[in-house]
C-alpha cells in the first residue's frame, strides 16, 4: 500500500515521520511518499527524505494515499481530500472530537488515533503521550531558564556568591519527573508535590524533593490520580503558598484524567512571588493549575511574575520531538503490519489496535471496553 507523510497546518513544526522513520517503514514494505517540504520546520529537507527512499509527491497524491500519516487531526476538508477506503493515523483526541469521528465515518474510512494507545508497560514504545510529556517537561525548564534573569545552578566566584534557584515542580507524572531532572540538571533546587505518594522516590533519585501533603488520598487503581479531597487541597494550599513565597520558578503539570485541571496556585500566590519569578502551567490547555495562567501566552503580572501557557513545548524541539513520535509510530504500524508486506491488518482482538482503532471502515468503533491499566 502506499503510505504518505503529509505536511502539517500553520504552527505545527513537527511531522509524523523523520527520514529514518520514513526509511523503516518502508521495511515494512509500504511505498512510502512524503508531501514535499513537510519535514522543513523539523530540520527534514526533502532530499532527506529522498536519500531514504522516500518519493516526493504533490499535497493532493499524498493526501490520495491508503495510509496518512500526519500529527494533526484532519479537518473537515482534509477529510474530504481522503481516498474512500483509506487509513488515516494520527492524534485525535476522540474523547474532545466526537465531531471529527462523524466526519470520518461517513465513508468507509478507518482512523488510528495514537494518542488512544492504553498505557501499559506492552504499550510503551507506541505511547506518544509519554514520549511528548517528557520533552514538554524538559523544554519547560529550557522555557523558564530562558525568562528567569539568574543562574539556575548556585556559583562561588571571585565576583560572589549565587544561590542556586529553587524551583517547585507540581505533579511529579512523565512531564513533571522530566522537568525535576532537567532543573536539578541545571543545578537548581528542585522539589516537588504530587497526591501520589508512590512517587517521592522516583523524585529523589533525580535529585528532586518530595513535599508530602499529610492528609490520606483515595488510593489509586490505574496509576492516575484522582480528584483529591477538600482536607487535601486546603493542606496543598497552604503549601503552594509557602513555596510561592519561597520559590523561583514553578512549574505545574498537574492532570486528572477525564477532568478540567486543578487549580493550584492562586492569583494571590502568583503575587507573592519574587519580580523576575517565572511560572510555566502546563496545564494551561487543560483550564490552568495556575489563576491566571492563558493557554498558547506569555503574560508579565504587574508584579513582575512570567506566566508563560505555552501548549506547543513539544513542538519547539521539532526534530527530537519528530523523531521520537515517528518511532512510537513506527511500533504502532510494525504491530499492525505482521508479514512486512505493506499490508495494514488490524487485529481487534489485541487490546492495544483495538484501544487505537476509533473508526473502522466507516463505522464509529471509540470507545472501546476498558482496559485495566498496569
Ligand atoms: P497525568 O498527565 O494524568 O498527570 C500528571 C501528574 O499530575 C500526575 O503525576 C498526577 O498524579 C499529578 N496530579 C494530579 N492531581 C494533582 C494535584 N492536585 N496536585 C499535584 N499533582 C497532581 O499523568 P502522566 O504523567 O501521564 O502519568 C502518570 C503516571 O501514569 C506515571 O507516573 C506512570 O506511573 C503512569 N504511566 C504509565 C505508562 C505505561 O505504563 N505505559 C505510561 C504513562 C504513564
């Protein structure tokens, strides 16, 4: 069959597939077409794509291919742009798009949304929201040091002393552990909370603090947090308030799977910190962990406080970020591809192709029984 990389809209700087993706999967025996310039704002060029074998095609060949491998959901258009039997792969957050899975199933499409991949240990090397967290996390550091007018890491010189910066990390999950390593890394003081008490050792072995909150919370079957109790949030409150005042930066990637993010730092917090402290909600998209904080923007508070709710840090390390979600796609379509002989095969009996399969050949299948998390 033939497999297109197509170009992603305005603002996008990723792409689905990097050369060396585009190389295996052309292993596994697809023609392998990429939309020409799709890999520039990833540092891809197109004769990268075509020293791997890839050949370059038109917006429309490609969009006109059985397979379709792109980030970003299609719209309404791009649909329309789909061969009538064709496959299309990519994130579609069905759970928030019931629109869009309507507007696939109105022919005899089938959509693999990767971002459904269950988050089993089997799973792992598909899973792009973990591969997309950890680079978020990191970049959100990368972000805060670039606002924050000092030193990270604490320097005696003949000049003086500096004093290491302290950074508090809220919800220590894939981007919060990502961003204590990378601020630790950078010599900071790192510490962070989390209602899952299972993970302060994960927190001290990359060099972070864990701050317990000292009230029970309802114990956890999947791995995920649940929303925590009102005991708990006014002792986590009191907290975020001792480190507001305390702390440099804050970083919050606080999620409840299912919900609107909590609210964790209040507008009052944000005014107790030091002018030149610098706030990055990750969250943001989500409704916020910090009052105050606006999806997609930078906003300087008149006390002088940076809160930055940029929702594409993971777009802004293209090339790595490319990389490593054509890789979790790579396993995803080598698993869907048993004779390496360029032929799609779904098995829905394997819980993970049927968690990712939310349209098959024209029928609406998302979503799909439970699966139990380990
Ligand atoms: P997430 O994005 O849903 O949440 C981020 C973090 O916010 C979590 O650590 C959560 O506990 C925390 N949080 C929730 N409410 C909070 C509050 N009120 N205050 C502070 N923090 C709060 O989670 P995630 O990062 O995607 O993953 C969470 C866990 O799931 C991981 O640590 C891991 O154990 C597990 N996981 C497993 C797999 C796998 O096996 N394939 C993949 C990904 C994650």
């Amino acid at each position: 069959l033939r497999m297109a990389i197509v170009a992603e809209p305005e603002g996008e700087t990723r792409v689905s597939a990097s050369p060396t993706t585009a190389e295996r999967l052309r292993g596994l025996g697809y023609d392998v077409v990429v939309e020409r310039g799709a890999g520039v704002a990833s540092s891809f060029p197109d004769d990268a794509y075509g020293k791997a074998g890839a050949t370059l095609v038109d917006t429309e060949t490609a969009w006109a291919s059985d397979i379709v491998l792109r980030i970003t959901p299609p719209t309404k258009d791009d649909v329309g742009r789909l061969g009538d039997t064709a496959t299309f792969v990519g994130m579609l957050s069905p759970a928030l798009r019931p629109e869009l899975l309507e507007w696939l199933a109105t022919r005899s499409i089938t959509a693999l949304a990767l971002d459904a991949v269950p988050r089993i240990s089997r799973a792992q090397s598909m899973d792009v929201l973990s591969s997309m967290s950890n680079i978020s996390g990191y970049r959100a550091v990368i972000e805060a040091a670039n606002e924050f007018g000092r030193f990270f890491t604490g320097q005696v010189t003949a000049a003086g002393k500096v004093p290491p910066a302290k950074v508090l990390v809220a919800g220590a999950g894939v981007a919060g552990l990502a961003a204590i390593g990378a601020a630790s890394s950078l010599g900071a003081v790192v510490r962070a909370t989390d209602p899952r008490p299972e993970v302060a050792d994960q927190v001290h072995s990359i060099g972070g603090e864990y701050l317990p909150v000292d009230v029970a919370v309802e114990q956890s079957t999947d791995g995920y947090a649940k929303a925590t109790s009102e005991a708990y949030d006014r002792r986590a409150a009191e907290i975020y308030s001792e480190q507001a005042a305390d702390v440099d930066v804050i970083i919050t990637t606080a999620l409840i799977p299912g919900r609107a993010a909590p609210r964790l730092v209040t507008a009052a917090d944000v005014a107790s910190m030091r002018p030149g402290s610098v706030i990055v909600d990750m969250a943001a998209a989500q409704g916020g962990n910090v009052e105050g904080s606006v999806a997609g923007e930078r906003i300087v508070t008149p006390e002088g406080v940076t809160i930055l709710g940029y929702t594409d840090l993971a777009g802004r390390l293209p090339a790595q970020a490319s990389q490593l979600y054509g890789t979790n796609l790579f396993n995803l379509l080598a698993l869907l591809t048993p004779g390496k002989d360029g032929r799609l095969v779904i098995d829905v009996d394997d819980i993970v192709q049927r968690a990712v399969t939310v349209v098959r050949d024209g029928a609406i299948t998302w979503p799909p029984p439970p699966v139990q998390v380990s």
